[in-house]
C-alpha cells in the first residue's frame, strides 16, 4: 500500500495467494491520510477502482454501494462529486503521471527480517489527532 499525504486515495498492490503474480492494482478512495500521535488515521469512502495488472483496464468496484449512500444522505452530492473526481484523477496518476514509478515499486520486497507492525493500545482514542498544518513529518 502506498498513500501520499494529501491524496484522497491509497494505492495498494493485489497479488494471488501464495504467488508472485500480480492480480490488480487497487485503488482505495478515502480522506487524506492524517498523523495522530499514535500513528495515522484516515476514513475510507466505500468507493474503489480495480486496475489490471498491465494498467491497461479499470472498473469500478462497489459504485452501487456509493450511489446508495449518496442516496440516502451519507455523504452531499458535492462530496460524492469530489470523491468520483479524485477517482478519476487516481486511475490517471497510476496508469500516467507515476506509471513508471509503481512498475519499480511492483518490484519491491519487505526485509524478511522485519517483524509485523503491533497496533498501539491506544488505537480506539479519538482525541488523538494531531493537525498537519505544519506539513508531513515522515
């Protein structure tokens, strides 16, 4: 997974179980990633855009979920708007503006030594945040 601060989008790599074969890109619609003083938060938006291996083809995933919830009030029509839009800009970023970048970044393999990452015990708190005003502190 690999989400920039400030984009309304991950983008996350798919392989087939127990493979090194590339099954989709996907691309996970959801607020800015935002740095709390346990980690990172960020709320997904249901919507999702399903990329094949070669970055030749996409389609919607869950878009019936989405318009329901636009529906019935869950999110404005304007937020639904801007969400289709940063979809669109995503596809755009994956298969254009940084296509050459995640074909490297396909490549890529975690250090076998490292361990799993443990969620903090304080993971349920919601006066955590802390605002990024001053920009990402990596």
């Amino acid at each position: 997974m690999l989400i920039v601060p400030g984009e309304a989008f991950s983008t996350n790599l798919m392989w087939k179980t127990g493979s090194k074969d590339l099954l989709c890109w996907y691309i996970n619609l959801q607020e800015p990633i935002q740095r709390t003083s346990i980690g990172f938060d960020t709320m997904d938006h249901m919507l999702d855009v399903v990329v094949s291996p070669d970055m030749s083809e996409w389609k919607w995933k869950d878009e019936d979920e989405f318009v329901e919830a636009e529906r019935i009030g869950f999110y404005s029509h304007e937020k639904a708007c801007e969400i289709w839009a940063e979809a669109k800009k995503a596809v755009h970023i994956l298969t254009s503006e940084r296509q050459a970048l995640y074909k490297e970044w396909k490549k890529w393999q975690a250090n076998p030594a490292w361990e799993i990452p443990k969620l903090s015990p304080l993971w349920e708190m919601k006066d955590l945040t802390v605002s990024m005003s001053s920009g990402f502190r990596g």
